[in-house]
C-alpha cells in the first residue's frame, strides 16, 4: 500500500488543450479518494497519468515515497479498472484473472493460489471456465475487479467501473466496492462523473472542474461547506438554489434582501473580517432547507406560487415561482398541494450559503 501525491501536476494534451492545471492533492494511505466532476473536467487524463499512461507535462507525481514521473506503467505496481472492463475475449475467467501474474513470471502455485481467493472474494468461483462473452455485465466487471485485486497492488485505479451497469446492479456493485475496499484496504482513487456515487463510496472527494480542483474534503464536509458556487450546485439532487441578494450585516445577523424577501440568517455565513459593508452576493439554498407554509404576511419569508409538483413517494420536489419571478426548488414530505397555490417558503438558516457575487471568484463567503 502507499500514498499518492500530485505537486503542481499538469497536462497539457500535444494539441495545446491543458486539461490538467496546477494539480495539488495527496491520496492517503488506504484510503478511498474519489475524483468527481462533470464529463471532460479532466479526471480520467489524471488518473492516467497516476497510471502512467499519458506523460505528466509538468509536476511532480509521487506513489509512495516514489517520484514516478518517468517510471513505466508496469512498473507503478498499480492495478487499473476501466469502464469497458477490457477483458481478454478468447481467455477464460480464470485466464483473464490469472493474466496479470503469469505476465510477471509468478510461481504457478502462487498464480493458482491468488485467483482461487480473487474468486472466492468477488463470488466468481463458478465462473471460472467460462468466456467473457457468456457473462452478464456486472459478472464481466467482477472479472475486471478480479483481475485488479490478484495482483494485490499497491494502488487501485478505477475510472467510472459502474457506468455500463443498470441502475440495480450499480446500487449492488457499489456496497461491494466499499466492504472489498474495508476488507483489502488498499488505496484507491476511483473516478466518477456522478455526485452520488462520490458521496456515497469516497472517504474523501476531490471536485474538479475545468482541469482545476475546486475542493477535497470528506463527502460531508464538501456537502455541508462547499468552498465555492461550483462545488456547491455540482453536489446535491436537485441542485442548490441560487438567487442574487444583497447582505447587511445588522447586528448579531445578517439581512438578506431581495424583491420580495428578507431574510434573517446568522452572521458567520460571512468571514468575520469582511462582513460590514454591504454588498451584493449569492444565496445558496439547499432544496431541503425550504420550508413550504400558507401564504402569509408574516415577515422574513420569501412569497410564491407553486408551479410544479414531483411526487417521490414518502418526499416531493415542488417548483415555486417568487414575486421576483425567480425558480426556487424545495424538496418537503409528501402532502396534498396542487400548482397554483400561494406559498410561503422559510428558510432553515443552517441551510444557506452565501457566495461572492457573478463575476466575482464565486468562493464560499464563510471561508474568504
Ligand atoms: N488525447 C487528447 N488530446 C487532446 N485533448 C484531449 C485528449 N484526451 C482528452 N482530451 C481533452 O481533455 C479534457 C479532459 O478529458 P478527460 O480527462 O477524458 O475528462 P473526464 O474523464 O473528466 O471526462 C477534455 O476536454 C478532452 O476533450
Ligand atoms: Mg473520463
């Protein structure tokens, strides 16, 4: 096992595209880091040049105490899985298992011995004898996993292993992923475009976007104090709301307005040194920290009308329209509420975020 350190990687593709910028992250010993974000931010050409793959064009990339810059990929003592699962289709299971040891001359009792408990582990052992052909997808994808773990590397590399199985078997290979990972506990950096998937497998998750990393913290963390806009309307279903206020600190609160509403929220939503002058910015609001409640003149509320209802068994997602014609989306336990209806939406106050206005860096208020 061992830990993997980026120092200032990049990559910059031989078109001049950059699609890696400035990357600084350190993957813990046995840890599950998982690297999330949208289709091209540039998490596989990470993980291939982690694998050694593609070249790093600048940086230094370290396994271990290792600098590994210019070490072959046979040579990292990493096992890599892809999406396509890439399996041998003229060898059995056990052959396409057993590849990998043979291919590094291994004592045969040793190879015998590694593929019985790989099969063993992942329940592949009734599959031995057969063709990749005749395997379902999340039986081909064991075999790729099983492939991976004989090797007993010092690094797992996985980009987006989940993504060709249907939603079912997604659900069921994840929690297997996660006990494989608690009972090998090797270090694992495991790529994925999907945010659940991220929070749900990694110890830790690194968001990246356009080539840069926006932030690495536990799957809590990064939900609960997203370092900036990005992070914040990436992570979370349905998204973040966002609406552009102006902030006044007032006392012991902040004043929060906008046509139509004003709002009451704590104070350390803004960094302390910065929080006495007013200022435009953007609110973040959670889906699930709206409250919805009969329209009333009380105060402190924002008013609206309820445009959409989406029934999702024991919760529902309703769409409201404000007076100031914004969208808002607030996920609430499921009751009878028809389109139409004149609403008042609270907002929990441990929900919002406030974060530097468009055009500005969009970082997280709290933490500037
Ligand atoms: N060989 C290449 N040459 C030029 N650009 C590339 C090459 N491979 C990938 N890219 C570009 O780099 C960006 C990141 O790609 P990739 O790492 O595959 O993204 P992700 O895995 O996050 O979807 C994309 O814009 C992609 O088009
Ligand atoms: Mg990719």
């Amino acid at each position: 096992m061992a830990r993997v350190t980026l120092e200032r990687v990049e990559k910059v593709y031989p078109d001049g595209f950059k699609a890696v910028r400035s990357l600084n992250l350190e993957v813990h010993d046995g840890e599950f880091l998982v690297l999330v974000g949208p289709s091209g931010c540039g998490k596989s050409t990470t993980l291939r040049m982690i694998a050694g793959l593609e070249s790093v064009s600048e940086g230094c990339l370290r396994i271990g105490e290792d600098v590994v810059n210019e070490i072959a990929p046979k040579d990292r003592d990493i096992a890599m899985v892809f999406q396509s699962y890439a399996l041998y289709p003229h060898m059995t299971v056990r052959e396409n298992m057993a590849f990998g040891l043979t291919m590094r001359n291994r004592p045969l009792s040793e190879v015998k011995e590694r593929v019985q408990w790989a099969a063993e582990t992942l329940g592949l052992l009734d599959l031995l004898e057969r063709r990749p052909k005749a395997l379902s997808g999340g039986q081909r994808q064991r075999v790729a996993l099983g492939r991976a773990i004989v090797r007993d590397p010092k690094v797992f590399l996985l980009d987006e292993p989940l993504s060709n199985l249907d939603a079912r078997l997604r659900l069921e290979t994840r929690a297997e992923l996660k006990r494989l990972h608690r009972k090998l506990g090797t270090t694992t950096i495991y790529v994925t475009h999907d945010q659940e998937e991220a929070m749900t497998l990694g110890d830790r998750v690194a968001v990246m976007n356009q080539g840069v990393l926006h932030q690495c913290a536990r799957p809590l963390e990064v939900y609960e104090r997203p370092a900036d806009r990005f992070v914040a309307g990436f992570l979370g279903t349905p998204p973040m709301n966002f609406l552009r206020v102006e902030v006044t600190p007032t006392g012991e609160d902040l004043r929060v307005t906008r046509e139509g509403f004003d709002l009451k929220l704590p104070r350390d939503l803004i960094h302390a040194a910065r929080g006495d002058v007013q200022r435009p910015a953007i609110l973040g609001v959670r889906p699930e920290a709206l409250k919805i409640r009969e329209a009333d003149d009380r105060p402190g509320s924002i008013r609206g009308t309820v445009d959409l209802v989406e029934p999702l068994g024991g919760q529902m997602d309703v769409v409201i329209t404000t007076s100031s014609l914004d969208q808002l989306v607030a996920r609430v336990s499921a009751r009878e509420l028809s389109a139409g209806t004149e609403v008042a939406l609270d907002v929990d106050p441990s929900g919002g975020h406030l974060f530097a206005a468009e055009g500005g860096s969009g970082k997280n208020l709290a933490s500037e």
